[in-house]
C-alpha cells in the first residue's frame, strides 16, 4: 500500500511546473477553504494558515492536498461532517478537527471517505467529534499518526474512532484512539492490516470487528476499554504482538472470539483481564507464544470450538487457567508452561512426567454455577483443589497438557 505514498511523490513532483499551492486565511472560515478547493487543479496543495475556521462542511472530489500546521482548526460547530472526500485520492495532513456534534439522523464525522481509494490520512488531531475518520467502500488508502479524541459518556451518542464499512486494503498505522464508542470498528472490512496503534478508555471496544476477512493486528495496544476487543464472523485472522490490557467487569474480554476460523493469535500479551480471552463457534485457531498474567479466566473455551492449537504459552497468577462448559475436547494444549503445576521432571528434559490438568473442578462448577464465585479462596475451595490431586480424574481426562513445560517459555 506503500505504493500510493510513491505515486503522490511522482505525481507532485513531476507535475510541480503545473500544480500549485493555494494560500488561505481564516477570515472566510470554511467557505473560503471550499471556494479554495473548488478552482483548485488536480494535484494543487491547498495551505490553511494558522487559525480557526467554521462553517458548513468540506467536500474534495479530485485529486488534491488539503495542509496545514496543527494550529489550523477546522470546527463543525456541533451541527456538520467537516471534510467529506468522494471517488478520488486525497491527502490531508496537519489540521486540528472539532466539534462535530452528535445527531441521530446521520452520522457525523471529522472525516469521511466514500468510494474513495488512494487516500492519505496523516498527522492530524480530531478532537470532539461523534465520528472521527470513516471509510465506507474505500480502499487502498493510509490512516497514519492522528489523535483520536473524544469525551463521550454513552455509547448511544457516541460513535467510532475509525469506522471502516465494505472497505479494502487499507492501512491503519500509529493512531491514538480514546473516548469513543469503539476505537476502531470494521464491517465487511478485508486485506487490511492495523499496526502499532493505542485504542484506550473506550466505552466498549478497543477493536470490534465482524465479517472482515484476511486482515492482520500487529503491535496495538488495547487497554482499559469497557468490553475489551471483539472479533467475529470472521477468518484467516493474524493477531500479532498486541496488549490486551485491564478489561475488567462482567462482560469484558482481553478478546472476545466468536465464529472465527483459520485464524492465528501469537505472541500476545492478556494482562489483568476478567476473561483474557473468550472462545465461542471458533476453529482451526493457532495460539502460541502468548503470556496469560493475572486475569480472572486466562482462557474460555466452550464446546463448540474444535481444532484449538494452545501451545507454549505461559499462564502466570490466573485465577483460573482454561475453563469450558462441556466435558468432550478436541483441541490441543500441549505444551505450555503453568505456574500451578506441581510435577516434577526426573528425566531433566525440562517437560514435566506427568501431565497437567488446567481445569481444576472448582472451575468447573463455576462454569455451571456462576454465583459460586463468592466461595473464592475459601477453605472449602482449597479443600477441594487439595482433593482433587488426591483423586484425579474427576475432571475431564480429554482437556490435560500432556507436556507441560518446567519454565516459562522466553517471549
């Protein structure tokens, strides 16, 4: 997707002797921003200088740069979309978006893409906005280095930071996102890949994505939202090098994954979630290498998911490990370090001699009945995990990590 970035540079450069840079000021606030763009020719650079600037929205239909410097402000006046860009390439860099205001007829954005491919979005502050950047059947366009900031209080009027709808090949690189109702949100969204961005103290989710398909999460960090990350309806999913950090609450997950096939989650880290991660409907799923460190449930998988591959993870002060609502697995847990086990390894191969059952029976009856929870650290639950190592096998025989590993794998 690079390959736009160049096109702009060989286009802007070979073509310098006809574009040209248009001044404007803000003594005519966003009418003469528009009045600006309407004469601009293809490629032309429109500059904003230093000021605030409102009035009715923006809309770009051709080929151009919209720049300023971060002190050029740009104000919906709590009542329009500030930029609307339409069936071209564009970029827009260095500008300050405001107050949108929230309506609930139409969805507001700082900026919104349609049909649009080739789009820079790079280097700007969007503060106050309902929705702040909004892709609907766009593609192979870049979202790069914004902050992304909003006060919302309720999720009803509260919208997305990036909503992404029947879009593709995109890239969404080094944003801040917080405050909104979800930081990020694709639907239909495919071929995209999200990188190294911070999605914190959202109402629900950090990311929440459905049916989008052949996308990648590399190096985001997703902390303290209010249900944590959701991903569904989905397949061949590749999620790398994240923090699933501080979901706590009833219903909230360091990742919720439901209906996902072929997917990979690696080297992830779930740290101080109520469900590190919760598995409902999904198959053929890869997690390796992951650290699990201090959540309530480290990892929830119920029956209907098959063919999980759970592999050298470290699983450190959970309160419980694995849990699952049904007795038949046909998943696999070979292979992972757990700080509750108590084997021993007499053949020094740092693989303990007998296997490790991560469903301990009190789990398991909180699984079927939740409001046993309160008897948590009692003496009657320390009595119970102390009889269930005297009489093994009152657990499931099927869910045991037959080589569970004497150290903590090295991330």
């Amino acid at each position: 997707m690079l390959r736009f970035i160049w096109i702009w540079i060989l286009i802007h450069c070979s073509l310098g002797a006809q574009s040209k840079t248009i001044h404007v000021n803000n003594h005519k606030g966003l009418a003469g921003v528009q009045d600006a763009i309407n004469i601009a020719q293809l490629y032309d650079e429109i500059l904003l200088e230093e000021g605030v600037y409102t009035g009715e929205g923006l809309y770009i239909n051709k080929p151009i740069i919209l720049r300023g410097n971060n002190n050029v402000i740009l104000d919906g006046g709590e009542k329009v979309t500030i930029l609307t860009i339409e069936g071209t390439a564009a970029l827009v860099e260095g500008l300050t978006f405001r107050n949108t205001g929230y309506s609930s007829v139409e969805e507001r954005c700082a900026i919104k893409l349609l049909s649009a491919r080739g789009c820079i979005i790079t280097n700007n502050k969007i503060e106050h906005c309902c929705f702040g950047i909004m892709l609907m059947k766009s593609g192979h366009s870049i979202i790069t280095d914004n902050n992304i900031n909003a006060t919302n209080i309720h999720e009803q009027r509260s919208g997305n930071g990036i909503h992404g709808w029947q879009s593709d090949s995109l890239t969404i690189r080094n944003n801040n996102i917080q405050g909104h109702r979800d930081g990020i949100y694709f639907e239909f969204v495919t071929c995209t890949g999200v990188y190294n961005n911070k999605s914190i103290n959202n109402l629900r989710y950090g990311i929440h994505f459905m049916f989008s398909n052949n996308d990648e999460y590399i190096g985001n960090t997703f902390s303290d939202n209010g249900s944590g990350v959701a991903v569904m309806f989905s397949h061949h999913v590749n999620i790398r090098n994240n923090a699933f950090d501080n979901c706590m609450g009833g219903a909230s997950y360091g990742i919720l994954l439901k209906e996902i096939n072929d997917s990979q989650i690696i080297n992830n880290k779930f740290r101080h979630n109520t469900n590190g991660i919760f598995m409902e409907g999904t198959n053929r799923i890869t997690l390796q290498r992951n650290l699990f460190l201090s959540n309530g449930w480290a990892c929830r998988v119920q029956a209907s998911c098959s063919s999980i591959y759970l592999n050298e993870n470290n699983f450190i002060g959970n309160s419980f490990d694995i849990a699952t609502n049904g007795s038949l697995s046909i998943n696999n847990f070979n292979g992972n370090y757990w700080d509750k086990y108590e084997g021993y390894d007499l053949d020094k191969n740092h693989i303990g001699d007998i296997p490790f059952s991560p469903v301990s029976m009190y789990g398991v009856i909180v699984e079927r009945m939740p409001y046993t929870i309160l008897l948590y650290r009692s003496l009657m639950v320390y009595l119970l995990d102390r009889s269930e190592k005297v009489l093994p096998g009152i657990t499931s025989e099927q869910i045991k990590d037959k080589q569970p590993l004497m150290h903590a794998v090295n991330l």
